[in-house]
C-alpha cells in the first residue's frame, strides 16, 4: 500500500530524469512536482515533468488502479500507445518516453 507523505511542485537545482516519461527533461530552473511516497516501509521520492503531472489522473483514470495500489511508467506507456490518435497529451508522451515521433 503506497501512501503520499508529501506532494510539492519545486524549482530544480539540477537536471531530473522523470520518474514517468525516464526523460531528462527537468532542467535547473524548471519547475516539477515532486511527491514523497511510503511504500511497504520504504520512503522515496516520485519526480515528475510538469506534462507528466498534468496527465497522471487521466492515466490512473484509464488504468483503474486502487488508490493504495498506484500507477507507474508501464502504465503511462501503456496509455499513450493505446490513446497516441486520439489523444495528442499520449503522443507527446511517447516523444518524451522514445525521444521520437511517435507513430
């Protein structure tokens, strides 16, 4: 069971690679969300780009998780792939993931 301890959009003070998309596409000075997770006794921290962010619920929405169970970068490739023509949030997602267009 995962529970979010803290959740904060911050402003990088170096490069971040996307706990989402794997890109790096948070650069010192951009901002990111940033969510503190307990998870089976464990404390990490989740980084996403702010595209990721803006499409996380839309991801949960379509893969139906349970709150305590979440999501991860299977889902949102999983997602993208399946909404990519209907969707350009999933296209622009799989460009960030493959770092090409996505087809």
């Amino acid at each position: 069971m995962s529970t979010v301890l803290r959740s904060r959009i911050v402003t990088a003070r170096k490069a971040h690679r996307c706990s989402c998309c794997s890109s790096v596409c948070v650069q010192p000075g951009d901002t990111y969300q940033r969510d503190s997770i307990l998870n089976d006794g464990r404390v990490y921290d989740w980084i996403m780009c702010l595209d990721c962010a803006a499409i996380f619920f839309v991801v949960w929405d379509w893969a139906g998780s349970p709150w305590d169970e979440g999501i991860g970068p299977d889902s949102f490739a999983e997602w993208a792939d399946e909404m990519k023509a209907d969707d350009p949030r999933a296209a622009a997602y799989l460009v960030r993931l493959r770092g090409a267009v996505a087809s």
